[in-house]
C-alpha cells in the first residue's frame, strides 16, 4: 500500500534538501548534474504624494479604438484621461523543465500604490477615457484599464508558475493606500447681461438750513444819484454791533437768514446688470468600454474608473506542479510522496 503525506513546512524544507542532496549524488556518478529552478518576479511600487492640482476649463480626453483585434498573449492597456492617474499590468511567469522530481518554479508580483495629502480643484473640467471595438476574440493574459478622473489607481497582476517537479509557487500581492486627499468639483458659473429699467421718483422731500454774514460789511454813501457820484459822505457800519444784528457764527456779522422748502424728485434709470445664467460645463468624468473583449479567452481583467481616488485591483495567482507524476502524487517507482 502506497503511503501519502502531508508534510508542515519544515519537514517539507528537510526533505526537499534530503532528496536534492541524494539526486545530487547519484547524478554526479552518472556524470550528469541538472538543476530545475525558474524564478519570476515584479515588484512595482507607484507612489504620489503632497500634489496640488487645479484644473480650469481643462479637457482631458483619450480613447482607444479597433485595437489588440484577436490578440494574443500577454496583452496590457492602460486608457487615461485626468491628472494623477495610477495604471499598471503586471505579469510574472515561471516554468520549470525539471530533471529531477523536486524541481521547482516560483513566481510573483508585488505592487504598492500610494496616494497621500493631494489637493483637486476642478472647475469645468470634463474628462473622458473610451476603449471601443477593442480586445474582442482575445486570447491569453488580458488586462485593460480604463480612468477618467484624478487619481485613480488601478492593477492587473498575474503570476504564473509552472514546473514538471513537485514544487511550484505563484504569489500576486498588491497594497493601494489613499489618505488625506482633498478634491473640490466645481462648475464655472456662466455670466449673462440682464437688461433692467429703474424708476425713481421723489416726492414731498423738506430741506432747511440757515446762512450768517461772514465778517463786517460797511456800506458807502454817496451824494449823487448814481455810485459813485458826488462826495462820499461816509459808510453805514453792518456787524453784530448793529440793533437787531444776529451773529450766529460768531465771526462779527449781522445778517442771518433761515430757509426752508420741498424738494420734488422723479426720472428713469436704465442699463445692464450680470446675472448668473447657469453652469459651463459642469465636471463631468466618464470612463466607457464599448463592444470590447467579446469572445476573449484566459486571463481577463478589466478595470473602469470615472472620478477621483478610486482603487481597483484584479489579481491572479496560478501554481501548476508535478505534471508527469502519476495519480496520487508520487514519483515512478516511490512508496511514498508529498501532496501540495
């Protein structure tokens, strides 16, 4: 009876050695040594930190048409229309051609996406990312991102492991942070003139006030009938020495009048005032596939992002080991095995 077991990672660390040390040996005196081992690895690190944008009236457009028709393979696109945007594709593949049943393949991908203390300001600032007619009867690893916006992050990661020994390792890992973002959408008010037409009319108004003579006034006197005419014959003294003078100003005059009436007011104003008509061009964020990755095949990821600060990730990890093993998990002519 064939036995199996499940081994805890140190005893499957002690055994992989063992078995590596006794291939090792009998290869070396069959005077052939093979070494199985692939390793892939991505690391990506995507960072954006302390920005501050302003978009005024900006457009932003980009579009993908009739593209990657029946594509094959390992096929990325990044669509993006905005500031600050985040895309990638990552794929790490491995495989392992093993002489020896405890070879191995290892494969990974490891991204990080950050976004910290950014500042948006958008006023009127219409984005617009389009993939269309694209990626249909594909077939393969296929990622597409789609963004319109700011900071959009957005991953396609694939790992992919393969080996003909007992070992095979694949690992997809991805981290995306946003913290301490601040984004503002404003539309640009549109302005228009306004005719306007005013009446004014004013009616039963009152005014008073009061007038003094300012300082001392000394009127001639002449003989003749006309001035100036004949001898002078002296001056008559006005100031506040005079009977009845009243000198409200304090200055040495005598005459003081007080006054008083009705002030009748009335006319037309016309002109022009602006107002606010509406809004120009309001923000507006779209982010479209259309009649895209019809009838595609295998690995598809696919992101879309309209605005700000999304985060999207599609992550895959594949692992294929021992292919030629026999059913059960040994290796030919074995009374025992390891099963993953």
């Amino acid at each position: 009876m064939k036995a199996r077991m499940v081994m805890t990672p140190l005893a499957f660390a002690l055994a992989t050695a063992m078995a590596a040390t006794a291939v090792q040996a009998e290869s070396q005196n069959n005077q052939q040594f093979f070494q199985s081992g692939a390793e892939a690895t991505v690391d990506d690190s995507q960072s954006i930190q302390e920005n501050k944008v302003i978009n005024e009236g900006t457009v932003n457009d980009a579009s993908a048409t009739n593209i990657g028709q029946a594509a094959s393979g390992n096929i990325g696109i990044n669509i993006v229309a905005g500031t600050n945007n985040q895309q990638a594709n990552a794929a790490a593949l491995a495989t392992a051609d093993a002489q020896f049943v405890f070879g191995s393949a290892s494969a990974s991908t490891t991204v990080g996406q950050t976004l910290q203390g950014n500042v948006v300001k958008n006023y009127a600032n219409p984005s617009t990312a389009t993939l269309t007619n694209a990626l249909n009867n594909a077939s393969g690893n296929v990622a597409a991102n789609v963004a319109a916006g700011t900071y959009n992050q957005q991953k396609n990661d694939l790992a992919a492991a393969v080996s003909a020994g007992r070992f095979s390792t694949a690992t997809s890992s991805a981290t995306q942070d946003i913290s301490g973002e601040t984004t503002n959408n404003k539309a640009t008010l549109e302005y228009a003139a306004a005719n306007v037409s005013l009446s004014l009319s004013g009616v039963g108004g009152t005014y008073s006030g009061s007038s003094d003579q300012e300082g001392d006034v000394y009127l001639d006197t002449w003989n003749g009938e006309f001035h100036p005419a004949g001898p002078n014959t002296g001056h008559v003294d006005v100031d506040s020495a005079a009977q009845g003078a009243t000198d409200s100003n304090n200055d040495g005059g005598a005459f003081h009048f007080n006054e008083q009436g009705d002030i009748s007011l009335s006319g037309n104003v016309t002109g022009q005032l602006p107002v606010v008509a509406g809004f120009q061009a309001p923000v507006t964020n779209t982010a479209t596939l259309t009649n895209s990755l019809n009838g595609v095949s295998g690995n598809v990821g696919v992101n879309i992002a309209a605005g700000s600060g999304n985060q999207q990730s599609n992550s895959l990890a594949i692992a294929a080991g021992c292919t030629s093993c026999p059913a059960g998990g040994t290796s030919p002519g074995s009374e025992s095995g390891l099963r993953l």
